[in-house]
C-alpha cells in the first residue's frame, strides 16, 4: 500500500500567520456532529490521504478518520482485547507503526498476573484494522510498570523501541524514558533497555510529590541527520504538565534536552477559564504528522478540557497545532488553519 500526506497538510504547514494567542495557537478538534473530540493520549497516522486517530481506553480501542486533520469521524472498533486475555483495563496510549505494509499496533495495560503495567503488540494488513493480539505482554522480564511504546525504524531499517519506565527508583517515583534496538523480526528487545537522558530539567520538577519526576509519552522522529524526540514531562492530571524536545545523533544516544524547552506546557500567565484556571492546561501526550521533507508538520495532543474547575482532572480535549524544524530545532508556530 503506498502511503503519502494529503498536499492539503503541507499547503496548510507552509502557509501560517504569526503573532496569535497561545489559545488560538492551539485549536481544539471536533467530531463529524459538531462535539468536541475528548480523548486523552491521542496517536495519529496516514495511509493513502487518509488520517487515522486512536487512543486511550479499555477493553480496546476505536478510532476516527479524518481528510483534514480537524473534523474526525468516529469509525468504530480498530481493536478489541479477546476473551480470556488477561490484560485487558487501563488500556493506554495507543500507537500505530507501519512497515512494509504491515501495522503495528503498540499499548500499555495492566496485567494482573505480574501485577504491573506492560506493553503488549497486535497487527494487521490494513491501517482499519482488524488488529490481533501478538505478544501481552511483548517486553519480558521487566520488573517495572512499562507505558507508552512507540516504535521507529531508522533509515537502515533497524527498529528501535522508546518508552517509559513507571515506579520507584529507590530516592524517588516517577517515570524514566528508556530506548533499545528491537529484533528485525519485531518479536522482542535484541538490546537491553538503557536510559534516555539523565538531565532533568527545572520546568519538570513540578510533581504533586517534591522530588519525584517523570518524563513520558516518547515519539522520535529524524530530520536531516538528526534525531528528535518530543515528550512529555511532570503528571497529566495537575496542572504543570508539558512538552519538552530532545535531540541526538544516533537512535541510542546520546540524547540532550533542548536549552529552549518546554516547547509548550499550561499557560498560567494566559488567558483564564470562567474558573479561573488557563485556558490552555497541561497540553501534552502528542502524536505527529509531518510534510513530505520532514521540516515541519501538525501536532495532535490532549490539555485540559474548558470546563476543568479544579486540579486534579482526568477530563481532557485533543487539540491540534503546527510545529516546523529549523537549523536543527523543533517550534511550535503560532498560527491557525
């Protein structure tokens, strides 16, 4: 199946306006019947002008359907966890990779037998699935919560697998991004996993517990000989959570935290809610779309949804916004579509 981005995605990417609030920078998505678009860690993907958008859940996963990356239409079941499979609640971030035209489907559930969080793979040969259930879990012998899969193959064909390790690390709890080389064959890790980047930076130390710290929801990238990777940092569900970029030249490392990061997180000097919280609270968990040269692209994320009137709330809308690539960093455009 040949995959290409629709010419109207990259028409919209190069043509953006400066200069425009933070809340009209950040747009928030809307179903085929006028409702906004409320799901949380939201993943998109494209096969032939068609974009696709899955997410968090239980018991498995629906997805939308969209031309223009703003109206979505729901669409149905994408894939549901069979009967008898263990693993079947706190079904989070969904991801869709692509290969040789098979579909990886990567998420993380909790599996009662281990007593913990793990990511488990299913396939299919279609970008609408039906999905089946491969591997629950696809990553052995962890001894840690796991979340937050995603797959990418570098341009000689090696996969690799990013996530995020969730638990106690002894002096605090948290999450810690971790990276290795997984199998030609995709059915495990070939390499152990090693840690992403020791910095923290000051703009993540803002956890509901002092010194705790996580960083999560990794998705990698390359552009002109250099890797990226947007995630996200501090808890979704209070009120400091964002996106920071890392870059690095090779899949493995070693990786560096941006010194202009975060490149989007709550707006507290911004524009305020009827409840006085800001209007764009706790963006992050993205998925991207990119334009042919892999200069710039669209950015599908979750934030607070406008009726939040208190912190802590696991009530969030997917939100869209422009980012571009230039002399090696990653932007957020202000602009609107």
């Amino acid at each position: 199946m040949k995959h290409r981005l629709s010419y109207l995605v990259m028409a919209l990417v190069a043509m953006f306006v400066s200069g425009l609030s933070a809340a009209e920078n950040t747009e928030m998505l809307h179903t085929t019947d006028g409702a906004l678009l409320c799901v949380a860690d939201p993943f998109v993907y494209e096969a032939d002008g068609v974009y696709y958008l899955t997410a968090s859940a239980n018991e498995g996963f629906d997805y939308y359907t969209s031309r223009d990356l703003r109206t979505w239409e729901a669409k149905g079941v994408l894939f549901r966890v069979p009967d008898g499979e263990p693993v079947r609640t706190m079904l989070w971030a969904s991801e869709v990779a692509v290969r040789d035209g098979m579909y990886y489907l990567t998420y993380s559930g909790w599996d009662p037998r281990r007593q913990r969080l793990v990511i488990c793979l299913a396939t299919a040969q279609s970008p609408d699935g039906p999905f089946t259930l491969q591997k629950s879990p696809w990553i052995e012998h962890l001894q840690r919560n796991v979340i937050d899969a995603n797959i990418f193959w570098d341009n000689d064909g090696t996969p690799y697998i990013y996530l995020s390790e969730n638990g106690n690390f002894g002096d605090y709890s948290g999450g810690e991004l971790r990276v290795a080389r997984l199998k030609s064959d995709m059915s495990g890790l070939e390499t152990d996993l090693q840690r992403v980047c020791d910095e923290r930076q000051p703009w993540e130390l803002h956890m509901k517990t002092p010194g705790d710290y996580c960083n999560e929801a990794p998705e990698v990238f390359s552009s002109r000989g250099t890797y990226f990777m947007v995630y996200s940092a501090n808890e979704t569900h209070n009120g400091h959570y964002g996106m920071g970029v890392m870059t690095a030249s090779s899949p493995l490392g070693p990786w560096k935290k941006a010194d202009y990061n975060p490149i989007m997180q709550t707006l507290y000097e911004g524009e305020k809610t009827e409840w006085g919280l800001p209007v764009v609270s706790s963006p992050g968990h993205c998925g991207l779309v990119f334009n042919r040269r892999h200069t710039g692209g669209v950015m599908v994320y979750h934030r607070h949804a406008p009726w939040v009137n208190a912190y802590p709330s696991e009530e969030r809308v997917t939100c869209i916004s422009r980012f571009k690539i230039r002399h090696g960093k990653f932007f957020i455009i202000e602009s609107t579509f």
